[in-house]
C-alpha cells in the first residue's frame, strides 16, 4: 500500500481511483469508432450519413461519394488510427521497460533516422508514397541500429546509456537534416510537410501494411507484460524474477523501434501520442501492462 514505482504513479495508494480495465476498453472503443465515422463525414466536401451509406452499398451508383469516401477518407482514418496505435503502444512499452515516465518512442533516434531517410529520398526525387516510406524505414532502422551500437558494453545493453545514445544520435540527425533542407532548395515545404506530420499521402497501400505491423508488435507487448511490470523495481529484481533481461531488453528496444519507424514511415513525425496516451491510460486503469496496452 502506498508503494511507488518509476511510472504508473502509486499502486494501491489511498486516494487513486483506478477504474475497471474492462469498461474503459469498451468506451475508449466506441469512441475511436465515433471518431473514424467524424473522419469520414467531416471535411471540405461535408457528408450526410446516409450518403456515406449508399455510397458504401452502392459505389457505381453514387460514384463521387463514393471516390471522396473510399479514395481518400477512410484510408486517411484507417492510417491515423493505426499510427496512434503503434505510437501509444511502444511508447508504453518503454516507459515500463526504462521505468522513465518520459521516455518516448522518438527518444531511441527512429524519427530523426526517419526524417533523414525522407529528406534524402526528396532530394533523390523520389515521387512519394511506397518509395518515400520505405527510405524513410531504412533511415530509421539504421539510426536505432547506431543506437544498439553505442549502447552496448560489456556484453550487456545499459538502458540509462540507450536513452542517451538516443538522443545524441538523434541531435546529430536533426542536425544532418538541416543540413538536407538547406539543399533541398524548392523542395523544402514537402520535406517540412513530412516533418510536421501529413496524412494527405495515405492510400490503401499503407493502411494494409501497417495493420500486420501493429497487431504484431502490441500482441507481443501485451504477451511480455508480466515481464515489463518486473522491470518497474529495477533490472536485478526482473532477473530473480526469471526474465532473461539482456534478451529482452534487446527484443523489447527493438520491437518499439519497428513500430515507431512503421509509423514514421507512414505518416511523417507525429509528436505528443507516444508519451501522453501511456499515461492517461495508466491513470485511467493502473500500470499492469496487460491491460494497459491493449488500452493504449
């Protein structure tokens, strides 16, 4: 009673209220479901429900309905919604595994290596879509890729040191991708756009690429959370605890890095999700990670 861990505030303390995991999935559900529907309705070309509807029934029938509604609204939902799932997700995962309640996804240096790879990919004259995304992929595996190597020492990864590695290879990055816009001369406002994050680019492509990716990386999240909540008190007592800590660590580090770059990748830098949505879930229904990820 009254015992504090690194995240996740008081566990059983006098005064917090955590509310059933179970209701809130289904209401934070439903309201995901209410948001999506916002999504397809709502834009420049506002549309009735019942037009959406018969659009969806009949597309030959309604063809300009249904070109805005299946060509360009709801696989920009589709995509928004996985990307907030991979980013809530991984950044759960690793603010239980560093136990630092301001660790975010970006910390590992995926969205700088990501930023590179797009700048580079523009300046190539690569057109967009698939091409773009998957040099902005390989931009950041090969920055957490730089990261693990830094990190390393001694046969073992010290997590204190992969934040940090982080975030000098991330300031590093940042720094080569200025260097990359005052190249890029009339392309400069679409690698800003991909900086500040667009959805104007997703297609169906993307959003069939990204589901795999998502249920993947949180079912294995999910699969580990005994292990992540062992973490909470620190690596020697997740070790008496039977996890096989480098092994995981090094797992866990990297499955965040594939969802964060699957989501970079798609959308461009999307801030603020991976290090605010863990934590108004964890208020809502406590830390344990089995029913904290699945929230998220």
């Amino acid at each position: 009673r009254g015992l504090r861990g690194p995240v996740g505030g008081r566990v059983g303390a006098a005064g917090v209220t955590r509310l059933p995991a179970g209701p809130v999935t289904a209401a934070v559900a439903l309201l995901l479901a209410g948001l999506c529907a916002g999504g397809v309705l709502l834009g420049e070309v506002p549309l009735p429900a019942r037009d959406v509807l018969a659009a969806l029934v009949d597309p030959r029938g309604h063809p300009d309905t249904a070109a805005i509604v299946t060509g360009l609204r709801l696989p920009r939902v589709c995509v928004a919604a996985l990307v907030g799932a991979a980013l809530a997700s991984s950044g759960a995962g690793l603010q239980a595994l560093t136990g630092n309640p301001l660790a975010d996804p970006y910390l590992v240096g995926v969205a700088s290596g990501a930023s590179v790879g797009a700048g580079a990919a523009i300046l190539l004259g690569v057109a967009g879509g698939p091409g773009l995304a998957a040099f902005a992929f390989a931009g950041a595996l090969a920055a957490t890729g730089l990261v693990f190597l830094l990190a390393r020492g001694g046969g073992r990864l010290d997590l204190g040191a992969f934040l940090l590695a982080g975030v000098v290879a991330g300031t590093f990055l940042a720094a080569l991708m200025q260097l990359l816009l005052a190249l890029a001369g009339q392309e400069q406002s679409r690698i800003l756009g991909w900086l500040m994050g667009y959805l104007g680019d997703a297609d169906w492509g993307q959003a069939a690429l990204l589901p795999p990716v998502v249920r993947v990386g949180a079912a294995l999240l999910s699969g580990w959370a005994r292990w992540l909540d062992a973490f909470a008190f620190g690596e020697d007592a997740a070790r008496s605890a039977g996890v096989p800590v480098e092994g995981f660590k090094a797992g866990a580090l990297a499955l965040v890095a594939l969802l964060t770059a699957a989501a970079v990748s798609a959308t461009g830098i999307v801030g603020f999700v991976g290090l605010a949505v863990p934590h108004v879930c964890r208020r809502l229904i406590g830390p344990p990670n089995r029913r904290l990820v699945p929230l998220c």
